[in-house]
C-alpha cells in the first residue's frame, strides 16, 4: 500500500490530499474518472480534503477608536465636551485651565456616579457612557485645596446610543491602547488561527493567565488613582486584578468583540476587577469564558492565574454569587 500527498491549489485556498491506493495508479488511472473506463473507488483510493480554519486576523482593521470632530460641543473658557459622538458611547472632555487636578463625574439619572481624573495637558480625553441611553450629567470640577474641588463646566446630555455594545468597543481611560499598541497586535496574533468569537475569548484568555503573574508587591504599594497600562503589563508579565482584566479587555475589544471591565467586591470583601463580553447570537456572557459541557466558567482571569486553576479557585470562578458589581468600564 503506497500514500501519495498531492498539493492542489485554486484561487480561492489550497488543500492537501492525502492519496491511498492499493498497488497505485497505473494504466487506466489516466483516464477521466467520469470516463467509460472509470476507476472505482476502491481502485482510486481515498481523498481527505482538509477544511482549514477562518482566520480572524484582519477584525483588527475594524477597531474602534474615539474622535473629538467639534461638531457638537458645550463649554466654556476653561472646559470643552465634545458630544459628536455620544451615540458611539462615549464623549471627549478637554480641560483648558491652570487647576493641577482635575476631576470629572458622570451620573446617569437614577444610577452610580463615575468620578475620574482628567489631564491637564490640555488634551481630549474620552469618556465612556456605560449606563445605556438616558440623561446623562457631567460635571468637571478644578481643585481648590486637600479633597476641595470647584465646579468649572457641567451639562446634561440626553444619550441614545447606536447600539447598547458601543461604549464597550471602545478604549478609554480604563483600557487605554491604540492602534500602535503591542497589547493590539498580540491580541490580532491571537485571533489568526481562531475560528469564531469564543475560539478567540479562550485563546486571549487562557494567553493572560498563563503569561501574567500576580504581582503581590504591587498589590500592597498601589496607590488611588493607578490606572493600568497595557503595554507595560503585557511586556513585564506581571500586575493586579485591574491590570489582567485590562489587558483582556484591551485585546477584546480591539478584535471588535464587547467587553466590560467589571470593578466591584468578590466573597470575603476583597476589592476585585474581572470582565463581560459579548458574543454575537449569544449576548452577554456574564461572567464566563467558556463552556466545558457541563457549566459555563466564570472569565476571571486573576483568580485563574493565581490559583493555578485549581478546582477550588475554579468552583469560586464559577459562582457568580461570589462577585458584586460597583462600577462597569
């Protein structure tokens, strides 16, 4: 018995067959196999054609990143929202005045308020609108002394979002990257060879938790206001609970797949990030990276790293009792 790999190309991809026959092909085997003197199949032998996966790779051409275009703005001589793109989720905010700290809040009515820092460099930053459509406020306060601040511009925005996904495709001050970002290119590397959205949620998944460290010192020195960078954390392999879960959401969202970073308490009172993401004909997969034919497991890639996976850590991850939410990113 002799095996014959043949390579066939077309236009469209290239296939390998792998030829067995019994004694080979000689004779008759020239003539067409829909001639008078066709082969059998036993005589042809047997062909497998190998259905290559759908690459990913080129979702990262369909990143989303936030603009300031003027079109619709509010302001005054020290503060300037720019709003052309609230229904994208999100508005870009730039401070003018001589304040050293800065501070911005959005409420959505009825919801939790989101107070963040805001550069004085004199830039547009952006700003998520993570509580759907409704009447938004924004306040941004300057500095007077200690914990004193003084309002310098606030607006209502009254916000109907696109879709309800957007604020969660976009980085921000959370999950900072762009498209130059190594934290990007890795996560488009890793979307090459998977063949559909929760292929490519593992591959990201199970690339942070074997990659990343906790970083225990860290955790004990981190002060308020720490806010993580990507980059940094993917090239020393090392970081905290918000660092993995930005690096993630970072990857996720810039393969054009929602996510939120979750920020919030797990048992036990310990203070704790982790994330959500969307998964197209699914919805929300809250809480959860996969399924392993039993029961879907909880996307926390902290606990999973630093418990080594272990079956306790993963009972933990899996129960969704265990986590509650303050604020979603």
């Amino acid at each position: 018995m002799t095996t014959t790999t043949l390579k066939t190309l077309s236009v469209a991809t290239a296939v390998m067959l792998t030829v067995s026959s019994l004694g080979g092909l000689t004779g008759s085997a020239a003539a067409p196999y829909g001639g008078a003197r066709a082969l059998s199949a036993v005589q042809r032998g047997t062909v497998t054609i190998e259905e290559p996966p759908v690459p990913l790779a080129d979702r990262s051409s369909t990143a989303r990143y936030p603009s300031a275009p003027g079109t619709s703005t509010s302001g005054n001589s020290l503060v300037t929202i720019d709003s052309s793109n609230m229904g994208e989720g999100y508005v870009m905010i730039q401070y003018s005045g001589s304040a050293s700290k800065v501070k911005v809040q959005i409420t959505k009515a009825g919801r939790t308020t989101y107070t963040y820092d805001l550069n004085t460099g004199g830039k547009f930053e952006v700003f998520p609108l993570t509580n759907g459509d409704g009447s938004y406020t924004i306040n941004v306060y300057e500095n007077v002394y200690s914990n004193q601040y003084a309002l310098g511009y606030g607006t209502t925005l009254e916000v109907t979002l696109n879709s309800s996904t957007l604020p969660f495709l976009y980085p921000s001050q959370y999950v900072n990257y762009n498209a130059q970002s190594n934290t990007v290119k890795k996560g488009a590397e890793l979307a090459g060879s998977a063949d559909s959205e929760l292929a490519l949620v593992s591959k990201i998944y199970n690339y942070c938790i074997q990659n990343i460290t906790y970083d225990y010192n860290k955790a004990a020195t981190i002060k308020s206001g720490y806010l993580p960078v990507v980059d940094t954390i993917l090239s020393t392999g090392t970081g905290i609970c918000f660092d993995y879960a930005a690096v993630m959401t970072a990857m996720l969202r810039s393969q054009n797949i929602p996510t939120q970073l979750h920020v919030g308490y797990v048992s036990g009172g310990i203070y704790h990030a982790w994330i959500n993401t969307y998964i197209t004909d699914v919805g929300w997969v809250n809480n959860i990276i996969y399924f392993d034919g039993k029961s879907w497991k909880m996307m926390d890639p902290t606990f999973a790293s630093s418990g080594g996976q272990s079956s306790e850590i993963m009972a933990f991850i899996g129960n969704g009792t265990n986590y509650s939410v303050q604020y979603i990113y």
